[in-house]
C-alpha cells in the first residue's frame, strides 16, 4: 500500500498527479481539488493528514520557502511546520525540486531533488528550449535563421538550446570557461570561445541565452551589445544580472527561470511523474 501527499505546486503538478495514480494505492493532496486534478485524490489540509502512513511527501518544484512557505496554484500559500513533519514515520521520503534551506534544516527524513537526477535534467531541458525559441521568436523583429544567438554556458541545457536554435537557422556561439566543454561544442559544430573573450565580442549577438547560474551578465556586457539584442536569463535566483542596473540599458533583458512549467506543464509534470515512479521503485520496491 503506497500512500503519498501532495503539497501545494503548479500546473506541473497536476500532471505529476495523473502520472502518479498508475503506481499510488492513494494521493492525498493539500492545495488541489479533486476537479483541478482530473484523477481520484483525497483532499486534505495540513493538519488532517495521515502524516504516520504517509510513504512520500512531494512539494513543489522551487521547494519550501525559509519559513516554511509552500506555493500553490491558486497563490494562497500553505505553511509547512516542523510539528507536521515530525508526525511522518521515518519511511517517508520527501521529493522536492530545490533543496532549500528550510528542508535542510527541518527535515531528518529522506530528502530527494528531481533537479539532481540526470533523467530529469536531461528530459527537462527540451521544454527549456523550446521556450527559449519561443521567447526569442516574440522578443525580436527579426527571422532566428542567420541570426547569430549566443549561448552561455555548455551544460545539459546549454546543449539542447544550442542544438535547437542551430537547427533553426541561427548562428550559435558557444561561451564556457570548461575545456571540456569547449570541446564538446566544437565537436558538434559551434564556435565556442571562453567567457573571456565575451565583452570584445558582444557587439555581434542578435540573441543572447544565458544558463550560467552566476552574475555574468554585466553592465559592460549590456553597454558592448546591439540596442536591439535580445538577452534571455533562465537561470535560477539569484539570477545573473542585477535588474536595477539592466533598467539603465535599452536592450529588452528577461530573467525566466523554470520555463518547462510556464511553457510545457504538461510534459514538464509527466517527467516528474516517471522520474518519481522509479524514485519509488527503487526505495519501495512495489507499486499497485
């Protein structure tokens, strides 16, 4: 009998849901309606839970806030407490996105981030490119074929956008400091150059998509680039540019992290869902 609750989430999560009620005897859910979810799920609040028998507990993608704060669909956020937590048997896993502070302090069970799985990385990272595709297309006056789009960073995103805007058209110019990545660009046909040499070379982009989770979007950066150069920002807080100082440039810069769940819930929520599945094949060994 595998019983899981569900806390608070997003669109993603309702697909998650529909792809988890192929393996869970029983969904318990705080934060959705039976009519949002579309499949059988009991709905709960945070003090009526059967925390004892619970076997997981999944919260959203972007994690718990540091007081506890869990975002739900309809933005009226639960309030996750220790006292709740410390009702859960030590069977319970807790699934989450992002390890954030409060989990690392106030969960002694389990804690498992879909983010840290390879699978999921991979498989999220072409809704991500999509969206980056899409956002540009929308953000610009101009065809994506011939223009010149640069790519910050050769990560498991970086990769996928690279692919998808090259077999667009686009020129793609690879930047990363990894030897190894360096590479790996070259191997697959972009111009890759280290983030060096960014600054001499801004003034060429057309499309500029930064992965990087750090603050490489400078205002020398901005002042180098085309008026009309539209730079796109997916990684996650802090993100890599001050928005104060982006205000002072004329280029139209956005900072999107989690595209999967703005552009794909639906696909976004499945791969969660089969990812969760084998999470819980291999901690329970059974499913129905």
């Amino acid at each position: 009998m595998v019983e899981i609750a569900v806390l608070g989430g997003d669109l993603r999560t309702i697909s998650l849901m529909n792809t988890l009620s192929s393996y869970a005897n029983r969904i318990y859910t705080v934060g959705f309606n039976q009519k949002e979810v579309g499949v059988e799920v009991c709905e709960r609040t945070l003090e009526n839970l059967p925390y004892e028998r619970l076997n997981a507990i999944i919260l959203p993608v972007q994690g718990v806030g540091t007081d506890g704060t869990v975002p739900t669909l309809d933005g009226d956020p639960l309030k996750l407490d220790p006292s709740h937590i410390e009702r859960t048997g030590e069977q319970c896993l807790f699934i989450t996105g992002v390890l954030t502070p409060f989990l690392k302090a106030n969960v002694p069970r389990k804690v498992i981030s879909w983010m840290s799985r390879e699978d999921v990385a991979i498989a999220n990272s072409i809704p991500t490119a999509e969206g980056c595709l899409r956002l540009a297309i929308e953000n610009t006056a101009h065809t994506i074929h011939s223009a010149t789009v640069f790519i910050l960073g050769y990560g498991r995103c970086g990769k996928t956008i690279a692919d998808l805007f090259s077999g667009s058209g686009a020129n793609v110019i690879v930047y990363t400091n990894e030897d190894g990545e360096i590479a790996r660009a070259k191997q697959r046909g972009f111009v890759a150059r280290s983030f060096l040499n960014i600054t001499d070379d801004a003034d060429e982009a057309d499309v500029c998509i930064n992965t990087v989770p750090s603050r490489v979007l400078t205002p020398e950066l901005f002042q180098k680039m085309k008026s009309t150069c539209f730079i796109l920002d997916i990684s996650s807080a802090p993100g890599a540019f001050d928005p104060g100082v982006a205000k002072a440039f004329p280029q139209k810069i956005l900072n999107v992290p989690g595209i999967p769940g703005k552009v794909a819930p639906k696909s976004a929520g499945e791969i969660l869902g089969r990812a969760t599945i084998k999470i819980f094949e291999k901690e329970f060994g059974h499913g129905t």
